[in-house]
C-alpha cells in the first residue's frame, strides 16, 4: 500500500512539472588553482559558441527549436544586469569555439586586457540531450563549463562544471529565457563565491526576480 501511495506521489510531482516546467543549473565540480589575494570584483566573460551534434536528427532538430541557439545573445543581455546586481563589473563578448585557434586566443587575451584588472571568465556548453515522451515532459540537459582566467599571466584561476537542466511543458513556450540565464549565472557566481573568488553576502547571488520579491516582502 506504502509502496503505491509513493508511485502516486511520483506521478503527481511529474505531472505538476509537466504542467509549470521548470528551470535549474547545479554544479557539478568546481577547482581554485590560484586564490586571488584580494576578492574579484571585474569580469570580462565570454560565450563559446558550441554547436551540439546529437546521434539522432530528431534530437538535433529539438535543440534548435527550443531555442539553444538564443543563449550567446541571452547572455549577451543578462550578463550585466545580473553581475551588476552583484556589484561586478563586466563587458562581454562571444567566439565560434570551432573556429577558435591561436589567432583567436590571442584576440581574447588583447579584449580582455582592455580592463588589465579585470578576470576572464569563459562560458562553454560541451554536450547535452533533450528527453521527451508521450507521457513525460520534455527535459534538456545541458553540461557547461567555466573556466576564471588572468590575461595578465594567461593562467588558468579556477574551473567549474555545471548542469543546466529545462523542463518545458508539451504545449507550452519554448526554449530558454531570462530566467533560465539568470539562474545560470546565479550559480556560477555562487559557487565563485564559495570557493574565495568573489565576495557575496552569505554566498547568495542576486538575479532581477529575487530583487523584486525582496523587496516586496
């Protein structure tokens, strides 16, 4: 009876994500190779550009209809609002990381050097896969990767890997938007915080919507 009461409750938790959806990024690893002596508070970051190629062409298709390619510009726009919100400076910018050789490299460093006491931070997506049944709500998964930078020295300060998952609703929007970035970066910068890069208040990161229900409250 226990054992059925328990199914129903899993069913029921998947039918109420199947009918709000839901975004989330957790972290998987993270590594300080070089503590800074003083905390952070400039960073240059940018978007390498990944296409993702899936075993299967129906896969393929679902990734560019659910909006993956939105990302490099979605970062584009939140990448300040949420860093400022955290007292961060930034400036942004994106490479095609199959294109993205020395020549590239070089330019990265000389961009980023226009702020010589700014960090450099790159955002990639390695691989994923989108999940979907005729009974179970379609789930993305993205696997990311961060790596902190000095441009100065060109050595690597720290890294972390992070999961990105979106579960949409069949017959609802599509894609990802500015909660999902938000959410994205709020963890990352979280996790910065935890490892001694970055100065956040009790580790908590503020995005634009816990902003506002703070202040509501």
């Amino acid at each position: 009876m226990l054992k059925g009461r328990v199914c129903l409750v899993g069913v029921m938790f998947a039918l109420l994500l199947s009918l709000l959806g839901c975004a989330r990024t957790s972290t998987l690893y993270s590594n300080t190779f070089i503590k800074p002596a003083t905390k952070v508070k400039k960073i240059n970051v940018i978007y390498m550009e990944s296409s993702l190629v899936s075993k299967t062409s129906k896969t393929s298709v679902q990734f560019y209809d659910i909006g993956y390619t939105d990302l490099p510009e979605l970062l584009r726009e939140r990448v300040p609002i949420v860093f400022a919100l955290n007292n961060i400076g930034s400036e942004y910018a994106t490479f095609k990381s199959q294109g993205f050789g020395q020549k590239e490299a070089v330019e990265s460093i000389k961009w980023a050097n226009v702020t010589p006491d700014a960090m450099l931070l790159t955002l990639q997506i390695l691989d994923g896969q989108v999940v979907s049944g005729s009974h179970t709500p379609r789930t993305t998964t993205l696997n990311m990767q961060a790596n902190l930078i000095d441009p100065r020295t060109q050595l690597r300060q720290w890294t972390g890997q992070f999961r990105n998952t979106f579960v949409a609703p069949p017959a609802g929007k599509n894609g990802f938007d500015n909660e999902f970035v938000d959410k994205l970066l709020k963890t990352v910068l979280e996790q910065m915080s935890r490892d001694g890069i970055i100065a956040l208040a009790e580790h908590k990161a503020m995005t634009p919507i816990a902003k506002t229900t703070a202040a509501a409250n």
